[in-house]
C-alpha cells in the first residue's frame, strides 16, 4: 500500500485499505481531540490514477478528476461550515483565497499564520493586478 497525506488528499494503489486508513486516521485524530474531515482519496498508480473519490464520514462519492474532486471537497466544507484538516489548513486557506477569492473573518484562528500567509496572499494580489 502507497500512501500519502497531502493536503487532505490520499493515494492508494490498492482501494481495499481505504477503509482500515479512514479508521486508523479516525483514532489518531480523536487522540488529538480533532475530528476527521472530509478528504479526497486517489486510487492508482502517482502517475497513472484511475479513480478519485470525496470521502465524508463513512459516504463516498466518485469524481471524474482530482480538480473536480478538490472542487466538491472545498464546497462540503463550506456547506457544513466544517474546519480544514489541521495539517493542512494552509494549503486549504489558499485555495479558499486565490481560487475561491473568498475572505472569512474565522480564516486565521492559529497565531502566526495570519501574517504569514497575508503577506503572500497580497504578494499575489499585487501580481495579478500587474498581468
């Protein structure tokens, strides 16, 4: 089994460990006092995947293409007002504000992260602007 957490996504070369990752995943969460949010799930070979899944709870639903899938996984999260994943809030703030172009006074509730990002949300306004 290859797999790897990326930005709430996985891959799985072989789909019938999904289910023992989603529990595992479960329990080291629930240690921590963090509750599993939704996720995408790639199946496949890194450079050949076959299949791609939006996993909620125990639901899963398919998607034509890992952009389709990031898409609807970005959309749950707001239609539950669910939180990001903790580890990696930061890559789903972004695609929040340069994809979404959408800004929430609850965006930076960890200390540092704020101007850190801002700095390159801003970065990225001033280059747009420019082209």
């Amino acid at each position: 089994m290859f797999s790897l957490l990326l930005t709430s996504l996985l891959f799985f070369q072989e789909p019938a460990k999904l289910q023992e990752c989603i529990k595992a995943r479960q329990e080291t969460l629930f240690k921590f006092k963090y509750e599993l949010q939704p996720f995408v799930v790639a199946i496949g070979k890194i450079e050949d995947i076959k299949q791609f899944l939006i996993v909620l709870d125990q639901q899963k639903w398919e998607a034509d293409s890992a952009l389709q899938a990031v898409d609807i996984c970005f959309k749950i999260f707001f239609a539950l007002n669910g939180k990001y994943p903790v580890e990696s809030n930061h890559i789903w703030l972004m695609i929040q504000r340069v994809v979404y172009e959408c800004k929430l006074a609850s965006d930076f509730k960890e200390k540092g992260l704020k101007s850190y990002l801002e700095e390159h949300f801003m970065a990225f306004n001033a280059f747009e602007a420019e082209y």
